[in-house]
C-alpha cells in the first residue's frame, strides 16, 4: 500500500496504437485495489482512447518521476532496445523491482545488472 508502481505499455499488442481490449487494464485495477499508485507510460498508446474508455492518462517516460517497481507489460520495439542500466533511475531505491510480463529479457543477464526480476 501507498507504493508507486510504472507500467510501461498499454496497448493489446505490440507496436499498436490500439488500447481496445487490452488486458493491461486488469494488472491497472488490481494494483490499485491494494493501495498502489499507479502510472503508465506508453509511446505508441492512443492517449485520448486511453482517456475516453477507462478514465487512464498515459504519461511521457521521462516525466513519470521515480517508482518502488517498474511492471514491462507490452513488448514495444521502444522497450526491447532500452538499457537496463539508465532504467535504474527510475527507482526511488537499490531493489530495482522488474516485472516482465512478456518475458521479454533474458533471466541471466538481468539478474547480473542487479534486478530483482520475475516474469511470467
């Protein structure tokens, strides 16, 4: 509770603008039923549909601020080429919490950077 958590994508596939039927939504209202401040940042997100169907303000990367944890839910081409080093500053602490849900980086070499990684 009160933890301030980045998603980063929120569209229904990859590399679409589209936000209709995305199954983000549900990660979203879940963190949020536990207390958790919740931000997302996507570059490809149609903002005003993201606004229009579920009340949702998709924010600019670099103005999102500091997280407790960082939630990969769509595997945009923005995301596979970012570098795990600068993504640290992201984090208000050391535990550098990543959830990938598309298991979009490799286990070994993100455990090596120092992330506490899961992925489903």
């Amino acid at each position: 509770k009160g933890a301030r958590v980045l998603i980063m994508g929120f569209t229904f596939k990859e590399n679409v603008p589209d936000t209709r039927n995305t199954r983000v939504i549900d990660i979203v209202n879940e963190l949020k039923e536990y207390g958790i401040e919740v931000h997302i940042s996507d570059p490809v997100a149609d903002r005003d549909e993201a606004m229009h169907e579920y009340g949702l303000k998709i924010e600019d990367f670099e103005g999102t601020g500091k997280f407790d944890a960082i939630v990969l839910a769509v595997a945009h081409k923005q995301y596979t080429d970012i570098d795990l080093e600068s993504l640290k500053e992201k984090y208000n602490d050391s535990k550098y919490i990543l959830i990938d849900v598309k298991g979009l980086f490799d286990l070994n070499s993100i455990v090596k950077t120092g992330y506490q990684y899961w992925r489903l």
